[in-house]
C-alpha cells in the first residue's frame, strides 16, 4: 500500500486532478493520500473533495488530512509540492516594484527580478521539506509543481539527498498546440524537447516521423495561428525551434518584447492567447478566488452530477506508478545536468527527456544545444546560479548581481537603478528572507 504526500494540498485545481489521475492506477488505488495544509479551512475543504472522489471510484483508499507536515511525510513513498510561499499580497510586489522602475513584468514567477524574489522566499521552505522528507521518508520522490521551477529545483537538488524533480505542463500542452496548428492526430506526433524549464525547446518534432516544422511554418502564416502566440511564434521565426513557455511568460525572459511601450503594444496586447493586463487578470482572478473558493468547493463536492474520472494529461501520477513499480514511463522533467546538455554548466537544473520506472528517475542525454539557444539559456542559467547561491548564503550583493544581467531588466535600467530596485524589493520582503542576516547593499 503506497502513501502519496500533498503539501500544499489547499491548491485545489492541483490537489483534485492529481489524486483523481494517481487513483486510475490499479497500484495506486489502495493507497493512502496524506494532505497537508498550513490554512485549517482549506485543508477541511480539499479532503472532503477529495472524499468524493474516493467515494464516486469506490477506491480502497485512505484519506487523512493534517496540519503536521512531518506527520504527512511519514513514511510516504510519494511527495507532491504545490506551495505558495508569501502569498498573493506578497507576490504583487513582485510585480509593482519593478514596474514602478519602469520594468513591465507580465507574469513574475520563474524568472527576472519577480522570480528571483520568489525563489528567495521559496528556498527555505523547500529545503526544509527536504530536510524532514530525509529523516521520515528518505526514499520517496519529490515531484515538485512550485515555481520559480529551475532555481528551487537547483537549491534542492544541491542541497539533498532527496530524488527530486520538477514537473511543469507546458512541454505536453505546447506539443499538443502545435499538433493542432498542423492538424495532426496526437498519437503521430514525436518530439525531443530540452534546455531548462519554461526556456526548453523542441529540438524535433515530427510527425509520422518527418520533420514538421516546415508545416509549422506554413501554418504560421494563417493570422490565426500567428495571433495565438505571437511573442513566442516571432522567437521561432528568429530562431528556429519553438520554446515551451507562454508568450506572456517568454516575453519577460529576454530583451526583445517589454522594454519599450511601442513593442509591448505591439507584441504583448492584442495576441487571442494572451490575457489583456496579464497581471491586474491574474491578481483579480486570485482575490476573486479568495471569496469565492470555499462557495464553489461546495457546490463542486455536492454537484449531483457524476464526476469525470478519466485520467488528464498531468504527468505525476503515471511518474508515481512507475517509480513504485508500475509500467516505465517517459516525461520532461528538471534533473541536474549530469553532461546531459553538453553546452550548459554540470550540475544546473536542466529540463530534459526521463524515463523512470523502479530504479528511479534515469534522464536521456541531449547533447549540445544549438548556438542560438545556447547563448539564451546560459544567460538564464547564470542568473540562476547566482540567485540559488544568494537565497543558500544570504548574499544580498549576489541578489543584485544577478538582477544586473537579467535582460528585460538591463534593457531599461542603469546599475544604479538596479541596485535602487533591489533595495526596494529587499525592504518589502525583509520578513520573508530569514536566510538574510543584512539586506543592506
């Protein structure tokens, strides 16, 4: 009988997906599904949704629920991740500061100055868990859905023991985009996607085996096609592969769409894919979320209607199978790059192919990426490297350095702005950084 950990369990979309997939699994079924909660009412709603689901698929497992992280962890073959450290009041900050130095963020969570600090606030948390997972389940696996993906990824798999991986659903649900620009059954498609999370491309995508990017191209030229994604569909047009991320992520990581009005009018407004005002959507939607969450958790758990319990596309629970034993299964996830990626740093996070069945997670080797996507990756992967070591050490200078050559941000601002900028996000996130003992620069 498997244990399978929640630890952040009140992320409802999550939390219910994932259970409802682990539990198609006929070695899953039985298992027990420990979730963990620091909010008391969030926790009581997610295990009586998940309750139902037990109940409709009249499963043999056990659900408890807890507020002891340690209690959840023990013993558990199995760790999902879904936390959010700071919160949404927190998080804006992220957002508004920089904006107020003339960096338009859209998103804020993986990367730039928002993901950086997100990472600061992230790392401790996550290491702690770790810390725990070693003492009370030191052979389970952690599969870790919390952004900024690649640096807390980086510090864990530096800093543990613990087998962990990141998960992100932007390599499967770009595939399938693509497939459906070139209108190609799913099932004919093939792919080789690597490079580092939200920042990975598709160095082959075929189907029936030829190569489809000329299809690709075609398409592209239905304004349609281009208009869904047109911040990412002109970085494929520049350089030749396509990147897994959304326009609205993608346009934050580099110096080409944000760094004037006139480009972020043009490339960052009108596209069918994107949301207008990305972040006033987001934060709105999060609040809204707020009031409204416990409302429609009831209404989903006492909703007469059957629920769908097919299995989705997430990767976790086919990942939770075959680590336990279960058929092996093959998935994008971030591994430290172990000359997996020939022409990135050994040991940083990489988001290459994995095949895990019962030995553990076993990552194919890529090779070197080409030049073009290189010199993008490795741009980010210094950044990180220096953000990873700030948040482990409690260097605010390293904090700032690796703010410096962020793109979007070195395209608007002086040094001296930047230093400004890093003061004020360090001042305002001054109660979430334990781990820095001066956050003067």
């Amino acid at each position: 009988m498997a244990k399978i950990a929640f630890i952040g369990a009140g992320s409802f979309g999550f939390t219910r997906t994932l259970v409802k997939d682990i539990l198609t699994f006929p070695l899953l079924q039985d298992a027990t599904i420990a979730l963990m909660d620091i909010d008391p009412e969030r926790l009581e709603m997610i295990t009586r949704a998940v309750q139902r689901i037990v109940k409709e698929g009249n499963y043999p497992a056990k659900v408890v629920s807890t507020l002891d992280r340690r209690a959840a962890l023990e013993g558990a073959d199995a760790v999902l991740c879904t936390i959010l450290s700071g919160g949404v009041d927190v998080w804006r900050y992220d957002i508004e500061i920089p904006k107020k130095f003339g960096v338009d963020i859209n998103v804020g969570d993986t990367r730039g100055p928002a993901g950086i600090f997100r990472a600061l606030r992230t790392i401790p948390t996550m290491l702690s868990i770790c810390r725990d997972m070693e003492e009370v389940c030191p052979r389970a696996i952690l599969l870790n859905y919390t952004n900024p993906m690649a640096m807390l990824c980086r510090a864990m798999q530096r800093q543990s023991s613990i087998e962990v991986s990141g998960l992100c659903h932007s390599v499967q649900g770009t595939a399938h985009m693509l497939a459906r620009w070139i209108k190609a059954p799913m099932a004919e498609v093939d792919y080789v996607c690597a490079g580092i999370n939200h920042q990975a491309f598709y160095l082959k995508f075929t189907w029936k085996g030829e190569d489809a990017y000329p299809l690709i191209r075609k398409a592209m030229k239905r304004r349609e096609v281009y208009n869904e994604e047109q911040v990412r569909n002109e970085m494929f047009l520049a350089l030749g592969y396509y990147v897994t991320e959304s326009s609205g992520h993608n346009s934050e990581y580099n110096a080409w769409f944000r760094k004037r009005p006139d480009l972020i009018e043009r490339y960052c407004t009108h596209s069918t894919g994107w949301n207008p005002g990305e972040y006033a959507y987001i934060l709105k939607s999060y609040r809204q979320r707020g009031r409204d969450w416990k409302k429609k958790i009831i209404e989903w758990i006492e909703d007469p209607k059957p629920l769908d319990l097919r299995r989705g596309e997430e990767y976790a629970a086919s990942i939770i199978n075959a680590r336990l034993g279960g058929t092996p299964f093959e998935f994008n996830g971030n591994v430290p790059n172990t000359g997996l990626i020939t022409n990135l740093p050994t040991g940083v996070c990489v988001e290459v192919p994995v095949i895990v069945n019962r030995r553990g997670l076993n990552p194919l080797h890529v090779g070197a990426l080409p030049a073009q996507l290189a010199a993008m990756v490795n741009t980010s992967v210094a950044i990180e490297e220096m953000a990873v070591e700030a948040a482990l050490t409690g260097n605010a200078e390293g904090v700032f350095h690796a703010i410096c050559y962020d793109p979007l941000t070195a395209a608007v601002l002086s040094l001296a702005e930047i230093r400004d900028l890093v003061k004020a996000m360090l001042k305002k996130n001054q109660a979430y950084l334990p781990q820095f003992k001066s956050i003067a620069l």
